[in-house]
C-alpha cells in the first residue's frame, strides 16, 4: 500500500531533477553539475525515508520498508 502525498503542511519531498548531459561542460568543474545533483539526490531520499515515517507516525503505522518507496512519484 503507498501512502498518500500527506497533508498540505507536510508534503512528500520533490524529487530533484537531473540535469541534461549539455549542462555539464566538460572541463571537470568541482563541483560539477552531477556531483551536486548527486548530493542533492542523497538528500531527498533521506528526506523522503523521515517524511514516510512521519506521515506513518500520523497514521499510527510502522513506517514501511519498501525497496521501491524512492522511486519518483508516479
């Protein structure tokens, strides 16, 4: 069972979006682009593990440990 998007005071994290491989320059930039797409994608997937368990704790459920749950929003 997925969860709802939550309440309009708490909602899911938007997932970050990547960047096309013309917005990389090539010249080895620290950072580049896909590195802190990289971190920013880290991010949200630990942000989306709280927000589950929070909208689980407002449900009175166990947070669920699905493999697929960081996945995008379909």
């Amino acid at each position: 069972m997925s969860l709802p998007d939550g309440p309009a005071d708490d909602p899911r994290p938007e997932e970050p979006v990547e960047p096309d491989l013309n917005e990389c320059c090539g010249n080895g930039c620290t950072p580049c682009v896909f590195d802190t797409y990289a971190e920013e994608r880290r991010a949200w997937q630990q942000a989306v593990k709280d927000w589950e368990a929070r909208q689980s704790a407002r449900a009175g459920t166990a947070p669920e440990t699905r493999t697929g749950s960081l996945s995008p929003k379909p």
